[in-house]
C-alpha cells in the first residue's frame, strides 16, 4: 500500500476543506482536500481503495505499461490509522466569491484522541505556487486486554513549484516524525513485572527526512519532445539504530510525432529509475543499488493500439543480478471510447528497502535481511469502458510468477514476540479485480471495488498475512449546500500468521479472520470560513486483526471544525 500528493492552488484548500471531514492522508492531486480518518490502530491501508480513478479512461495507468517506480517523496508510516481512507462528500459545485489563503482544522475523539492541522498557500498566481502544512494526530488510548498501544504523528512539509514557459520546476521538504508501541501481546500471559512490557519496552520512533526536486516539460504540442524527471534524498531512522540513506533519480523522456497520415501519434520513449540505498543496524551495514531502464514504443493507429518495450534491471542486493522483462501490451477499442480490452505482459525489480517494509508494517524488527522481489512474469488482460456520463468501470485479471516476495512472520527471539521478521519465497499470485463507479446525480456518487487473491508459495506453508480479498464500497451525497455526507464499507478476507507453539516448539499456521470495516461521516457548513464535522468508524465495535496480535479500536468517533482565514 503507497502514497503520494503533489503541490496545490490556495483555492482549492479553502474551498474543498471546508466540506472535508479530517482524514490522514498522503500526497494528493490538484485540488487538494485533505482529511483525517481514525479507524483502528495501526491498521494497514488498503491502497486499492484510494487508487480507483472516479472517471476512468479508455486510457489506463492500470494497463499501461509499467514503469519501475522509484519512490522519490517521503511517505508517512501506517500506523495506526489509513494514510489514504474514505474520502469526505465533495463541496459544493459553486466557486467561493473570497478565497483564503490559510486554514487550520482541530478534531477530537475518544480513545482521548487529538487532531489538528494547518494549511497556508499561495493565493492565485501564474508564476509560483507555495505550500506549507503541518500536522498532528494522536490517540492515547488503551485496547482491554493488550499492551500500551498510544501513537503520535507529526508532520511539517513546504513545497513550490516555479512555471515556465517551456517547463516547470517543484521542490519539496518533509519531515515526519512518528511513535508508536509494540503493543501486539496478551498483558495476562507477559506482565511488566516480570517481562520487560513497559511502554518504555515497547515504544519505537521514527523519523523521516525527505527532499526532492523535479522538472517537467510544457510542451503542449501533440508532437514534439517531453521530459519529466525526479531527483530525491530520503533519511529515516529508528529508535533502535538502525538508519537508512536512499538517493533516487527517475526520468521519463518520449518522443511524438506521426508515422501515417492519420491524427493518431506514435511515442518512442525510454524511463530510467535509479535508486542506492545505504541502512546500517546494531550488527551490519547494508548497500544497495537499484536500476532499471525500459525502452519503449507506443503505436496507436484508430482503434488498435500496442505498446512493447523491454525492463532491464540491475540490482546487487545479495548479489548481483542482471534481469530482462518484456513490456508489452496490446490494446483495442470496441465502442470509440467507451469499451476497450487489453491484454499484456510485464515484469520488474520491487525495491525493498527498511523504509518500504517499515511503511507496510511499523512493527518490524529494525535488523532484517533484505532482498529485492522480482516481478518476473506478469500475464495481465481486462476490459475497461463507460456507460454515458455516469457509469465508469475496470475489470481485470493477472497472474505473476514472483520471486523473493516478502512476508511477514512474528520474530520468536525477543520476549513477547511482538515484532515481526522478514521472510523471502518464491510463489505465484493470481488475481482478479473489479471497480466501478456510478454518479447517480450531482449529489450522489457511489464507487465500490473488488480484489480477489490467491497465493501459491514454493516454501512457505501460506502467504502469511496476505488477505484472500480486499473490497469497499463507498459514497458521497450533498444534501444541501449546507449539509454533506458519506458512508463506506471497507472490508479484509482471511489471511494467516506463522505462529511459534511454545507446547510442540513448531510454527504452525493461525487463521485471522474476515473482517468488515463500516464508517459514516457528515459535514455541515456554517459559512465559507467556518465548518463543522463528524466521523464514525467501526461502528460494528468489531475488533480486526491485520497483524496477528494486534487488534483494532474498537468504534471511534471523532468530531471538530475548520476555519479559513
């Protein structure tokens, strides 16, 4: 599950966040509308959710062929709450008559949970765009039963952008700085006075720094010469000395021009990421290199289209390897675009790094053997189309032959073996996926996805801790001007933890079960400054287990305001 946001004009933060009920989020597209979402503790984000395009294309990223990404913007660690959950109602479809160049929003819910953010921009310029935010939000609240489970999260970020006539210039600064508890152990069977169960014991810290640059061509003609590149440092540490560099760089150049006398165009292009990653723990040093370069050609000729290029990767992670996959797809249009099928073949290098693990799962053991997981094959096909202005949908299929696929086990050297390790296997993953969304009206839109798993590993008794589906549903109603709402389902199948019994000394396999996540929220707008929220999750009270031995919150509820200045 990653998480990005980009810069964003002062209007669309004055005028979307007065109808956003807070949610943690990561980075977002223009227009930004930030929230905050308190739903469990430490529960894992389910990215397929936050990724649905609300108005799919004829032309997907989903399809598209892959470029190996380099994640280049720091990204805050899952903690205790989704970095990208349900999203608020929109605003209404009426522009401000003042824009605002600041914001600032304060929440609070049980679970003694405080929440406040501040947002300040520029206001509507040609020339330059800035931005600062900064955050918190914490919960110092108990689960019955197990141990301490408080978190913290700050953040403060300042970016800008610089347009120009042939291109533009971004740069970013983030710090992030995070605690929480190892809290995933029965209190009765580990006591502090006898165990070292403390929330001195179990506390771990965070810190991230990042700072990235960018450059992107403007070339608005439909042929012609494009380029987008990144550069970005990223530092993160841990309150058990482990310390991690990462220098990325990645680039997309391309070419258009046309080849037959139609107004279809052809692209010829090359992305390149770059990526070497320097962690050192209580016990060794680790170096890293990641590189991947994938040529490729794009030829569209009415409605047939086909892409085919090649990923060449680089790595020397335990060793040194040299990979080739293809990168190819063929595309065509049914109905001109409305319905289009695809199929394809892919593959590539997946980087995992102390800061990739740690972000899908905070409570990792900070000396970890770490290996690069290898995308070798991937067989993908799917039909994606419209239904006039309302209905947009994607369904697909894929099947992967991986290599090296991290999963996570709970560690048995430390006491109460509340930690998890990182163990590498081969397996193949087969998959299916819905997701469509339908605009009933202006003030009503519903969006709901399905993604179905099923894992093969060569080794390992089960892929733990991977869920056998992940789905939601969820929708947004303006009731009025004054009056929004939302509702969702989020909801996790089945998976399965690798437990060590004590009784037979053998690991055997504990099923976590299903779980279903219901939320409800509602905005009411007092002015174009002043606004009012509430937000419920979980309201079954249900405890959901994503990590074994570490359950959810149980109902949250969390109310505030925002006000625009």
């Amino acid at each position: 599950m990653k998480i990005l946001k980009s810069l964003f004009s002062l209007q669309a933060v004055a005028f979307a966040a007065v109808f956003l009920i807070p949610a943690q989020t990561a980075f977002a597209q223009i227009p930004h509308r930030e929230e905050i979402t308190i739903i469990a503790p430490y529960e894992p984000t389910l990215p397929e959710v936050s990724k649905i395009n609300l108005q799919p294309r004829i032309k997907s990223e989903e399809s598209s062929i892959p470029a190996p990404q380099i994640e280049i913007t720091p990204i805050k660690i899952n903690v205790k709450h989704t970095t990208e959950a349900v999203q608020e109602a929109p605003p209404p479809l009426e522009q401000p008559d003042v824009i605002y160049r600041n914001h600032i929003r304060a929440g609070f819910g049980n679970y003694i949970t405080p929440y406040i953010e501040f947002n300040a921009g520029s206001l509507r310029n040609a020339n330059y765009l800035v931005n600062l935010q900064a955050r918190h939000l914490a919960s110092y609240g108990k689960i019955k039963d197990y141990g301490h489970s408080t978190f913290s999260d700050n953040m403060a970020r300042v970016s800008a952008m610089r347009f120009f006539n042939r291109f533009t210039l971004g740069a970013e600064a983030r710090y992030d700085h995070n605690i929480l508890h190892h809290y995933g152990f029965l209190k009765a069977d580990f006591p502090d006075t006898m165990f070292d169960t403390s929330k001195d014991d179990l506390r771990q810290r965070f810190n991230q720094v990042g700072v990235s640059i960018t450059a992107k061509s403007n070339n608005r003609q439909p042929e012609g010469f494009h380029y987008d590149a990144r550069l970005a440092y990223g530092l993160m540490n841990d309150l058990f000395q482990t310390t991690e560099h990462r220098f990325e760089f990645g680039t997309d150049l391309r070419a258009s021009f046309r080849v037959l006398r139609s107004n279809d165009k052809q692209i010829l292009g090359v992305k390149l990421d770059v990526g070497t990653y320097n962690r050192t723990d209580s016990l060794t040093t680790w170096n890293n290199s990641l590189v991947q370069v994938q040529p490729y050609f794009k030829f569209k000729y009415q409605e047939y289209e086909l892409k085919t290029g090649v990923v060449l990767a680089f790595d020397n992670d335990t060793s040194m390897n040299f990979r080739i996959f293809p990168a190819v797809e063929g595309r065509l249009q049914l109905v001109e675009n409305r319905l289009a099928v695809f199929v394809g073949a892919d593959g590539k290098i997946q980087k995992n790094s102390f800061y990739s693990l740690a972000h899908e799962n905070p409570f990792i053991q900070s000396v970890l053997e770490y290996k690069n997981s290898a995308h070798k094959l991937r067989f993908y096909g799917g039909l994606q189309g419209s239904v006039g202005r309302r209905l947009d949908f994607t369904a697909g299929f894929s099947n992967t032959i991986l290599g090296s696929a991290a999963l996570f086990v709970n560690d048995t050297l430390f006491v109460p073996f509340n930690r998890f390790a990182v163990v590498y296997d081969d397996m193949n993953l087969l998959q299916g996926n819905v997701f469509a969304s339908y605009s009933v009206s202006e003030q009503l839109r519903i969006t709901t996805g399905f993604d179905i798993f099923h894992y093969t590993p060569d080794r390992e008794d089960k892929a733990w801790h991977k869920p056998a589906f992940r789905a939601f549903l969820e929708g947004w109603y303006n009731f009025s001007d004054k009056l929004a709402f939302r509702a969702a389902v989020n909801a996790n199948g089945k998976s399965w933890a690798k437990v060590f019994d004590t009784n037979t000394s053998l690991y055997e396999p504990k099923q976590l079960d299903q779980w279903a996540d219901i939320s409800f929220g509602g905005t009411y707008r007092y002015s174009d400054q002043l606004h009012f929220f509430v937000d419920a999750r979980n309201i079954t009270a249900g405890r959901h287990y994503y990590w074994y031995n570490y359950p959810s919150q149980r109902l949250h509820v969390m109310a505030g305001a925002g006000f625009s200045f």
